[in-house]
C-alpha cells in the first residue's frame, strides 16, 4: 500500500482536510501537521502569532471580515481606522488569488466583492482580511526546513518581487539592494516563527521590506514552492529529498543540515515559460505544440511540465511548460544565461510569454537590482513592446516538406486572362415539377443498369454483343486535366450532370474520377473528391462511371501498401465507382495484377490498360503488347482490355495494326481504345482503330476536345454514323447542347487555360497530354516560360537518357523534372 504523499505544491499541499485524513488513515503528510496547516491557513491566526513573538506586521484587522460593512468600519473609523491605501486580502490561501489593493473609498466595494469572489472560489472560504497597504515593496521570502523535533534551519532568502497581479513571474536567490542586518532579521523571524509553532518539513515565511529597510510579516506558505530551485542552486540542498527523508523520520542533524555549515554560493534566477500571451492579456493559449525546444548549456536547469513537441494545451489545467533556472556566480551572468537559453526556446503551435520574460531580464531597473512588486506596471510600456515573431525555419522546413510530398508548388491562375462573367446555358430537358420549381426527367437506363443487374462479366458481353462502336467521355477528367491542370470543379459538373445522363445514355462510361483529379482536388480546389464521386453518381444513375488507377500507386505518386489499395478500390466502388482503368507508369506487369486483383475484390469492372508509345518498332514492338495483354488477359483476368495512348502517338496505321492483332489474338475481351489529339490524327486514329474493331473509343465534347485533348465526340459519331450506318447511339443534337453549356463554362476557367495547340512535334519528344500543360506551368514557375521549345527538346533527350521509357504518370514526370533541370543548368 502508499506509505506517504507528497502533494507537490498544488492546492492539496495546504489542505488541511487531506493532511488529517492522511494521518487518520496511517499515510504519511510529506509536509507540515494539519494542525500547522490550519494555523497558518488562516490569515488572522497567523498574524496572531507572529505578533505574539514581536515580529513585525503591517496593521490590519484582528481577525477576518466577512461583510463588507466590517471592512468599511475598520478603515475609515474616525479615532481608530488605518485609512487608505489598503490591501484586501483572502483570509485563507495564498498564490496571490483574492487580492486587490484599494486606495479609495469609491473603490472599496467593488473589490473587496471581486476579491471576496476569487478566494470563495478557490479556497472555499470568502472571508477578507485587512491590512495597510505598503507602497513600492520588496517581497521576500525565506526558505525553511524543519524535523519537527525542534531543529529549524533557514536556507537564505528569495527575492519575488517582479509580480504581475500578486503572481510571482521571476524569482532570485538571493536577494540583492537589501541592507545585510534586515536579511538577518528576516531569518531570526522566520526560523522563531516555525520553531515555536512545531512546524515540520519545508516551508516558506514570507515578507514585505519597504523602502526604508523595514520587513513585515505577510504569511506562511506551508508548503514547497515553484521557485524552490533558485535556493536549491545557490545552497546545493536537494529541498524535496529533505522533505522525504524528514518525514521519514530523519532530523536535520542527520541530514547534515546545521546552520552553521549552510552557505549560499553565487545566485540563481528562475523564470516560468507558460502558455500565456503577454500581447493580449496574459490570456491562456490554447492548442497544439508542433515544435518544442528548449535552451540549455552550463549553469541552466530545466524542470519540465507539458512542454514537448505534440502536447496539447487544454484550458483545463495550468499553463506551466517548464522551469528555467541559471546559475552563476554573479547576478549580472545568471541574469544573462537565463536571457540566452530563453532565447533559444522555440515553441510553436501557442504562444508563451518567453518575450515578456526577455524583456524583463534586460531591463536596466531589473539589472540593477531595483526591481520592486510595482515593477511591471511602471514600466509597462518597454516591458510589453515585442518583436513579431519570424519562425523562419519552421517556414522553412514546412515548405521543403510541401515540395517533398507535393512537388513543386504550382502557379496560380493568370490575372491577365480574367473568367468569363458569361452564365452557360443548361440544355432544357426539363419537365415542371410544380411550385414553379423544374428537375431533370428520369434518365433512360443505360448500360449502369446492365452492370448492376449482369454484373462486370455480363457488362463486358454486352459490350462485346453491341451492334456499334462504343463511345466514352472524358470532359469530367482527362480533357480538363490536359486543357486547364484538372481545375474543373464539382459544380460545374453537377450543373450540367442530369443532362448529360440523358444525351449520354447510351454511352460506355463517363471518365470523371482517379488520375490527377484527386490530387487536384485535395490540394488545389479544397474539395473532397469522395464527395464530387457521391454527388454525380446521384445525378447520373445511369451511364457507369470511370477512373484511372495508376496499379500499386492508386490515385497516388508512390507505391502504397497493398492493403491501401485493396481498401481504396473497395471504398470507390460503395461509392459509386464502376470501370477502373488499371494501368502502371512502367507497364510493369505485377504492379498491373495487384490493380487487377484489387478492383476484382471490390467486384468491379477491370479495364486493364496497355499504355502505349513508340510507333510499333523497336522495344515496343507488336509482340510486345500482345505479351502484356496476354498476361493481363489471363492473369489478371481483365474484363475490357484498354490501349491508353497518353501522347497521341497512335497514327490511323498503328491503330489498324494494333487493334487488329490484339482483337484476332483475344477474340472474347472487349477492346477499349484512348488518345490524346496532340498530333492532330486523334479522329483518323479512333475511326481506323473501330473500323479494326474496337469495341469502344474515348472523346471529349467538341469545345473541350483537340490539342492535348482527346479526339472530338461530334466529330466520332459523325464518323462512326457514316462508317456503320443506322441510328447513332449519341444524337448530334444532345451533343450540341451540351457543348454550348461547356462552351461558355470552359471561359470560367481561362485563367488556367494554356490556350496550347496541337503540334506534330509530340512524335517527337512524346510527351503525355494530361502532362502536357502541367508542365508548361511548371516551366512558368521556373521562369522558363520563354524556353518551351528547348524544354520539349530536352523531353525528348531525357526520354532517351532514361531508356526511352513508357512515360505517364509518375514516370512521364520524372522525364519531365529531369528535362527541365537540363534546360536551367545548360
């Protein structure tokens, strides 16, 4: 069981109730007896005593007041009154808490009701007492210990006067600008006063001296005190351990501790960091620490509370970070030590009052010993002028992380390219629902509707058994991503989502999600792209959705744990998720059959991606493709087998020849095919690429197709209409209502918009269209703006340098890194 409690300097160590049920229940009080307790809790009863052993006290009352009529009648008598100023102090406690000075009538009532208050809160007891007030004092306490067995000893004195509100801020040990013979008499006082009242274990008799060198007694604090160390550092008594071993049993004697043999060598100087801010008030902060450090070196110590990196500061319990004590042999060195190891403090995350404390340790009045309990308040204007903080490396460090993680910070939108004020127009299939209010009429079922019901094997033949060539859009993700960095927001989509469920009822999928399109909204439009998947999956039941899954790295630029990815692709499809385009940077086949695996657990549709370059010569030969989709056929069990053309590298010639040997060779896997139409033959290519029996082609509606785009979608069902003949699944006449609403949209995002061509010069350097004008941001950033054509030449150089490698995100940005590197440092 507890042999004894120390109750630290908290309230409980001047409880008397807990000291007697300490003692009643066999535990030993590391303190003095509760009956000391009691006698020198109470204010009236101590002063009692020490008028009783002649040791001088300021006049106040006799006993407490407890109305303010007593209060009022004891100092404004006309034969027998002190008169003002005065001091209006708690009766029982201490700390400072139930204190006010009052210097006129007019201002009695307010705070002795205010004072009052205070200590019935903290101290269960509102009762004042009543004392002259003594202007422009030293506070000076004496730090005793005693055995209760009648050794007392006094361990010099400490100096508290620079206060703020009675709370002691900076304590010295010991005190200097006092004359030697009222030191002694300090000590007589305090150690007469704990050996005639029996007291045991460490205490501290506290004092005023005024400015003649007269001291009163104020009170005794029965109990260790915060600024113990100051007297520790200069005597070198371990003040804690003597209280343990004292109420063990131990005497002084045995301690080693006579007065003769105690000697005070050097001075000590303590300062409390807290989580205060001296700008607004000492009022607490609150929050988070994201840095902690602390000063050290020679002649510092440091006594630690909540101060270290990640503690949270709550309003629930007292602002203390930590104790910082100097010692030196000098006043004017402990003074300068403690100065530079708060200097060194870096706290981040809540303010302290480390600047106030600087501020006080420099002052010419604090230096030269002068300081008295008015300090604060005469020269409060030096004492409260702080520099802003500048927090440089923190600024630094967070920005080389944000690169580490992010990448590159991307420019901003161009303010001499101002949006369009212009409101797009929303395609009117409407139907009144009344109320003057109009909603969308009910989308068609559509091949969503096959994939609920059939499930992705039956998805894959139907797409398979269609009579025509499939189309898909990409507007919601991958021309925007190549037209304007991916900035298109959810809104913009929601309003004109019902009407493109209707015009595209018909479609394979709408490309909205994954890619860069998570990134984007994470960092750049604040958005959460869990709750853009959500939102148009409502407004569009019935046309499949579909991502890019970049494998192993999901929507992400690293490799991710596998459990990461299994999680994401399950997450996606509860949320509304149907076709995952499954590709890899690399084309590395296991990277391929984890995103396979982990979107057949999630029991959604694989769409396995052969991401294409070259032009069919050379290391990425036909044969090379036909083993890829053969392992993504047969090992990853792939429901669509897709060919994603990043570059637009695919001419009407390589799309024959490609799709016709990947159709002969997997005769029962749907073919989906996807280019960009940097090079200009985006159309020629998809038309060539159906005409050798592609199941499905990618498009974008026409004002957000071309360039680094994909083909046009008009221009596709045109094409494809004259190529089979019959009813298109996509009428014209939808298509051109939903182009004159992103016709206009697209004027809100020209400050984004690179207004970049095509060029034929992609069969050259081969970059990536949805690479494309990110990187020409980049380059901007840079200051490259002015070197693009050097910057795509050195693409094609550093493709070559890295072994012409299969380029598309994350690989497609190392080319691209890489090359604009070169151009800077030629």
């Amino acid at each position: 069981g507890v042999d004894a409690i120390h109750p630290g300097y908290g309230l409980l160590s001047e409880n008397q109730g807990f000291a007697k049920a300490c003692e009643v229940a066999g535990i030993e009080f590391i303190g003095p007896p509760s009956e000391v307790l009691g006698l020198f809790g109470d204010k009236t009863s101590a002063r009692e005593l020490a008028i009783s052993q002649n040791v001088p006290v300021i006049p106040g009352t006799d006993g407490p007041c407890n109305k303010l009529e007593e209060a009022r009648a004891f100092i404004e008598d006309p034969d027998k009154g002190i008169g003002y100023p005065v001091m209006v102090k708690a009766t029982m406690g201490g700390g400072g808490r139930g204190m006010r000075v009052v210097r006129t009538a007019a201002e009695l009532e307010e705070n002795y009701n205010s004072a009052s208050r205070e200590a019935l809160t903290a101290f269960g007891d509102g009762s004042m007492f009543i004392e002259r007030l003594v202007e422009r004092p030293r506070h000076v306490e004496v730090q005793i210990l005693a055995d209760g067995k009648g050794g007392v000893v006094h361990l010099f004195e400490r100096d508290c006067s620079v206060q703020r509100r009675h709370q002691k801020i900076v304590e010295i040990a010991p005190a200097l600008g006092i004359p030697q013979e009222t030191r002694e008499a300090l000590w007589a006082d305090a150690v007469k006063l704990c050996t005639v009242c029996g007291y045991k274990n460490a205490g501290t008799v506290e004092f005023l001296v005024d400015e003649q060198g007269r001291h009163y007694f104020i009170e005794v604090n029965p109990r260790i005190q915060v600024e113990h160390t100051v007297t520790e550092e200069i005597t070198g008594i371990d003040i804690v351990q003597s209280q343990i071993k004292i109420a063990q049993g131990s005497t002084l004697a045995d301690l080693g501790l006579e007065q003769a043999k105690i000697s005070s060598r050097g001075f000590a100087i303590q300062a409390r960091v807290t989580t205060e801010n001296p700008a607004k008030g000492f009022a607490p902060d609150y929050g988070r620490i994201d840095v902690f450090r602390a000063g050290e070196g020679m002649g510092i110590r440091l006594d630690a509370a909540n101060g270290f990196t990640g503690a949270v500061i709550t309003p629930h319990y007292d602002s203390l970070l930590m104790k910082v004590t100097a010692h030196a042999l000098t006043y004017e060195l402990a003074a300068q030590k403690l100065d530079r190891a708060l200097h060194e403090f870096r706290v981040r995350g809540v303010s302290t009052n480390v600047p106030f404390i600087r501020n006080v340790l420099r002052h010419p009045v604090f230096m030269a010993q002068e300081a008295k309990t008015d300090f604060i308040e005469t020269y409060r204007d030096e004492l409260f002028a702080f520099a802003p903080q500048r927090d440089r490396a923190n600024k630094v460090l967070k920005y080389l992380a944000e690169v580490a993680v992010n990448g590159h910070p991307m420019p901003g939108c161009d303010a001499a390219k101002p949006p369009s004020q212009l409101r797009p127009p929303v395609p009117r299939h409407l139907l009144s629902a009344g109320e003057g209010k109009e909603k969308y009429a009910p989308p068609s079922v559509g091949f969503k509707q096959v994939l609920d019901r059939e499930g992705p094997e039956g998805f894959a033949k139907a797409v398979l058994e269609h009579p025509r060539t499939l189309l898909a859009d990409t507007t919601w993700r991958d021309a925007h991503q190549s037209l304007f960095a991916t900035r298109l927001r959810t809104i913009d989509m929601m309003r004109i989502a019902p009407a493109t469920a209707q015009a595209l009822k018909h479609a394979y999928a709408l490309e909205m999600w994954g890619g860069a399109t998570f990134d984007v909204c994470l960092r750049f439009l604040r958005e959460d792209p869990w709750v853009r998947l959500e939102k148009l999956r409502e407004l569009v039941p019935n046309v499949p959705f579909q991502m890019l899954l970049r494998g192993a790295n999901a929507v992400g630029y690293t490799s991710y744990p596998d459990n990461v990815v299994y999680e994401f692709c399950r997450e996606a499809k509860l949320r509304g998720m149907d076709v995952f385009r499954v590709f890899d940077s690399v084309n590395y086949d296991e990277n391929l059959l984890l995103g396979c695996d982990a979107v057949h657990k999630a029991d959604g549709v694989v769409q396995a991606e052969l991401c294409f370059t070259g032009d069919l010569t050379g290391k990425y030969d036909l044969d090379y493709y036909l083993k890829l989709a053969d392992t993504l056929v047969h090992k990853g069990g792939t429901h669509v087998l897709g060919v994603k053309d990043m570059a637009g590298l695919m001419t009407p010639q390589i799309a024959h020849d490609l799709v016709t040997a990947l159709k002969q060779e997997f005769p029962n896997t749907p073919l989906h095919l996807h280019t960009h139409d940097t090079g200009g033959v985006g159309v020629a290519s998809m038309i060539a690429g159906a005409r050798a029996g592609a199941d499905v082609v990618h498009g974008a509606i026409d004002c957000m197709s071309g360039s680094t785009s994909q083909p046009s979608l008009g221009a596709l069902v045109k094409s494809l209409g004259e190529l089979e003949g019959g009813e298109p699944d996509i009428q014209m006449s939808d298509l051109a209502a939903l182009n004159d609403y992103w016709s206009v949209m697209k004027g809100h995002y020209a400050p984004f918009e690179q207004q970049v061509s095509g060029s034929s010069d992609v069969f050259q350097h081969q970059m990536p269209g949805g690479q494309y004008t990110n990187l020409m941001f980049q380059s901007q950033s840079m200051g490259l703006a002015s070197e693009w054509g050097k910057v795509k030449k050195a693409y094609a150089e550093a493709n070559q340098l890295l072994g012409d490698i299969v380029k598309v995100t994350p690989s497609s940005k190392v080319v691209g890194d890489l090359a604009q590197f070169m151009v800077t440092n030629r």
